[in-house]
C-alpha cells in the first residue's frame, strides 16, 4: 500500500499508513524513502532514513 501510494504522488496517505502500521518492517521503512526519494524529496527521505531503528 506505501509503495502504491508513493508511485501515485499521494506521499501524505503513504504517511499516514506507515505512521498507523503497530510492526513496521524493512520492506515498509524501504518503500517509504525509495518513495520520496522517486519523487526528488531527497530531505523527507534522509528524515525517514535517520529515523528507523538501528538493528
């Protein structure tokens, strides 16, 4: 669904999913930036990079 909504220009509703997922998973933090990275919002994907927990 992240993925779809980023290749549709809908970053908002992309957000609001991810913000909403209880176990956010590899897949779900890549489909994210690859999404704003995509679309050229090189900032909002370095934010979202930086935000993901280190394992």
């Amino acid at each position: 669904m992240i993925d779809m909504y980023m290749k549709c220009s809908q970053e908002e509703m992309a957000c609001i999913i991810f913000d909403n997922m209880p176990n956010k998973t590899a897949v779900s933090w890549n489909s994210l930036i690859s999404g704003f990275i995509r679309s050229g919002d090189v900032k909002s994907a370095w934010k979202v990079f930086n935000e993901m927990p280190k394992s």
